[in-house]
C-alpha cells in the first residue's frame, strides 16, 4: 500500500481492551504492508513530556517521544512533523474526550514517517 494513516487512536492499541495491539508487531506489519517509500501518518492527542503510554487509558494521550521511537524501531523514517494541530493552552493534565474536559481542542502531534525506499 501507499498510505497508512491513523489519527487520534495510537494510544488506544495500548489499553486492555478491543483496541489492544502490540504496537511493536502492529508497526512491523504496517511497515512490512508498505511499499518502499510508503508513508505511515499518525496523529493523537499529547501527553506530559516523559510520560510514555502511562496516561493512554486515563487521559487518552501518549507522549509523542513514545510513538516516535516505537515506530523508528520498526525501520521507519521520521520525514516530516505539523504544528497545524498544535495547542499550547492545552495543560496535557484533562481527558480527551471528556464531561467538561478539553475535548477536541486537545493539543495533537502530527508525525509522517517513511518505510526507506
């Protein structure tokens, strides 16, 4: 395939549940399904610096250093980032979503990486 993209639900695959996945093997496969110069984007809510999946099940975010090194692990490139869904206002402290928490205007990382050609 040319594209895999995935947004708002990587730190969803790290939670018990019907989302589950080993997000090692599930980013072997995607980079096994890609062709060479395939692209694999990926988009989810931010979580405190340094807090890796801790805040995936209660805040519904994920430190984007996690996603990043989980996904360069697998073989991938990281070529490109946007700060188009960037909220600096956003404390990385409220659910996402949530009764009277931040909900969609939650700061977002927007990462592409690239299976080498």
């Amino acid at each position: 395939v040319d594209l895999v993209w995935t947004s708002q639900n990587y730190h969803d695959f790290k939670n018990q549940g019907m989302f589950f996945a080993d997000t090692a093997a599930m980013d072997r496969a995607i980079f096994q399904a890609l062709k060479p110069g395939g692209l694999y984007v990926i988009i989810d809510h931010v979580a405190a610096p340094g807090s890796g999946a801790r805040d995936t099940g209660t805040l519904h975010r994920i430190d984007p250093e996690l996603v990043k090194s989980e996904v360069m692990a697998a073989g991938f490139q990281l070529v490109g980032e946007s700060n188009a869904l960037r909220n600096p206002n956003d404390p990385h402290t409220q659910r996402v979503p949530g009764q009277g928490g931040i909900g969609d205007k939650s700061d977002k990382f927007f990462l592409k990486f690239r299976k080498p050609r």
